[in-house]
C-alpha cells in the first residue's frame, strides 16, 4: 500500500491551529501525526475515510443526500426566524455559504464566540 | 506573565504574579484598573470588594504602562460570568485605553479549530463577529438578544442548521429541549448528541482531513488546510451550498414583504 506523506498539514482541532504536522496516510486512515499534540493526534487518527455513517438521516432514518438537502431547505424555508448555529469546525469557505445563507433566510447566524 | 482567576489552577506555576480576584468582580477589577490607568481616585471599599489590594492594582497598572507590547488573554470564566458580555467589552475598552501609553491589545483564548475565522468571515460579510439576526433584510447585532443560549433558551428560533458544532452534548438543557421542540438539521462527520435530537442529519467530510479549505488561527493569521485523506462524504461547504441553492428556488420573504408593504399603500 502507498503512504501518502503530507508535510506541514493544519490541526484544526483547538484555536491554535498548528502548521507544522506531518501526516502518513495510507487511502484509509491516517498513521502517524509527528509534532502534533496528544489532542491533536487524537484528532487526526480518529478520523478515516471510512464509511462510517450513513450519508444523511431523515427523522432517524437513512435517505439520501439529495433528499435531505431539499427537506432542509424546505424546513428551513418555512420558518419564521431559522438559526445558524456553530461555525467552529468548519472552513471559512462553509462559512461564508453559511453566512449568505442566513441571510437569504431572514435567520440569525452565531458561533462560539458568543459562549 | 500575570494571572487573574478566582482560584488557583495549574497556570500558576507559569506565571510571575498571581492576582486572584472573588468570584464575580471581573467588571470591579476592570474598571478600577480603567481608573487608575487614568489616576482617577478610586475608593478603598470599592477594591477590596475584589479581593485585591490597591497596591497589587497600581503595580499592575505601573507594569502594564511599561510594557512595549502587552497582550490580555480572556476566556470564558471572563464571559461567561456575571456581567458576560459587558465583561469583555470592559476588558477590550480598557486595552483600547493602554494604547495611549504603549501597544496593547486583547485576544480572546479559543477552544474549537475555526471559531477565530467565523468572527472574521462574519465581520467581512456583515459587518459584526456574531450574533447577527438578519430578520430586517439587514444584519443586527446584539449578543445577549441575538446569542444562541439567549435565543434558544427564550425559544425565540423555529428551526436551526447547526454547522461545525455538538450543541446537543455541551449545552444547557433548556437550550437543549428547544432545539428538540424545533425541526433542527445537523451537517457533521460523525452521528452526534445534536444528530440525534435532529430531524435531517448530513454527514460531512472531516475539516481539514479530508476536506480542504482555509482556517484562522487565533491570532487571526489565515493557514490553507492540506487534508491527507479523501473522504467519501462530501464537504460541508457543498451541502452549505446546495441547501442555500435549493432555498434560492423557493420565493424570496423579502421581495414578497415588500410586495405586501407596497399594495397596503
Ligand atoms: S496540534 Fe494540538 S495544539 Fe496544535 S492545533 Fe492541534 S490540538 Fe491544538
């Protein structure tokens, strides 16, 4: 099997976001996370590329994603003041569609900052 | 490195100076420390409300003066106490104040990966860090009226998208059994606490694993995330998108508000 080699990969497990990892990763899962913390090495070796869970749940039940984007929207849709809550473990790219959304519907949009 | 808490915790042996304060007097300090910045009088009853002496204040004040470059770290026993918000907002009007004697400035001490970009993707797109309710067709900011605990324990929202975040696990219970009243919808890798109380749930690539993307650091210093994994889940990003995209098809309240306005004309 391959490794795959990344140097100076992002921690984004606490806000201090650290630059300067190096991970080993075969297709699955990551190996070794040389000069993260033990926080960090958790963070990086507990998550795979398995499949895990499945890709979207409807009242508890399995559905696709196309099916629970579009009752999504329509829930969201049909409220009067939604909440866009979180932001934290996300990029800056889901944040900015995230903001845009909120905005579109009329809601509020907050992260952990305001904890 | 000078300390402030209410007891003694293990950043102790770190630090030179150790001012343990009582429980609740964050605003007292602070605005005393604000008056002797500015050696306004302060009253002798008013300081040992804290648990503080003058002279462990004025001495900090002095250090504070003479320092070329100081930093306050504030976290959430600042915040999250009596006084909350008005707390840091003393704490950052008194750094503000220090400028007029050297460089100062304060940082909030943060917990999760990206909270710091979400302040700054929210303060480029709007104009304010968070706590913003778009209900008017423009952005209001009010933490306390427009913050998430306030809004979900009042029960003032009727559906949320939680993006990035474990509410379900971490927050106070009322606030829980809100989000458990309302249709709420939860985008992460894992089934959490808050996918559980959720009627949709999305399962998203892990940030930064397997999904790319950029991140702030605390210090607001942008870094590009080089994931090592390819995940067979799409991106929070995508499904950000796509949902925001099939909202678009749907008419817009705005438009149609204003509609209404006009005809009643
Ligand atoms: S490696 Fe440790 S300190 Fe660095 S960002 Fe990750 S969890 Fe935080």
């Amino acid at each position: 099997m391959s490794l795959n080699i990344v140097n100076n990969a992002t921690c984004t497990f606490c806000g201090c976001v650290c630059d300067d990892i190096e991970l080993h990763a075969d297709e699955e899962r990551i190996i070794e996370a040389k000069k993260a913390c033990v926080l960090g090495k958790a963070w990086f070796l507990n998550h795979t590329a398995e499949r895990l869970y499945p890709e979207a749940l409807i009242d508890g039940k399995e559905a696709t994603v196309d099916e629970a984007v579009e009752f999504a929207a329509e829930l969201l849709d049909a409220a009067t003041t939604p909440l866009v809550y979180g932001m934290s473990n996300i990029t800056c790219e889901a944040q900015r569609e995230a903001v845009g959304l909120a905005e579109r519907l009329g809601g509020v949009v907050d992260s952990h900052t305001s904890l | 490195m000078v300390l402030v808490d209410i007891r003694e915790t293990k950043s102790v042996k770190a630090s030179d100076i150790f001012l343990q304060i009582r429980p609740g007097k964050d605003f007292e300090v602070i605005t005393i420390l604000r008056a002797l910045v500015k050696e306004q009088p302060v009253d002798e009853s008013q300081v040992q409300e804290t648990g503080l002496t003058l002279e462990q204040l004025q001495d900090f004040v002095d250090r504070m003066k003479k320092a070329k470059f100081g930093v306050f770290f504030f976290g959430m026993g600042l915040s999250m106490t009596r006084g909350k918000h008005m707390n840091s907002a003393a704490l950052l009007t008194l750094a503000a104040e220090l400028n007029a004697f050297t460089k100062f400035v304060a940082m909030p001490m943060r917990g999760h990966g990206n909270v710091t970009g979400a302040d700054v993707i929210m303060r480029w797109q709007t104009g304010y860090p968070f706590a913003i309710q778009f209900g008017r067709g423009y952005p209001r900011y009010n933490p306390g009226e427009f913050s998430t605990v306030d809004l979900l324990v009042r029960g003032d929202v009727d559906a949320a998208l939680i993006l990035g975040a474990d509410p379900g696990a971490t927050m106070p219970q009322p606030a829980i059994d809100h989000l458990a009243r309302i249709p709420t919808i939860c985008l992460d890798p894992k089934v959490t606490h808050t996918s559980r109380l959720s009627r949709v749930h999305i399962t998203t690539a892990a940030t930064g694993i397997s999904a790319p993307g950029t991140g702030y650091r605390m210090d607001e210093v942008p870094l590009p995330l080089r994931p090592a994994l390819k995940s067979p889940y799409p991106t929070d990003e995508q499904v950000v998108r796509r949902i925001h995209e099939a909202v678009l098809k749907k008419p817009d309240w705005l438009q149609q508000g204003n509609r209404m306005a006009l005809n009643q004309v």
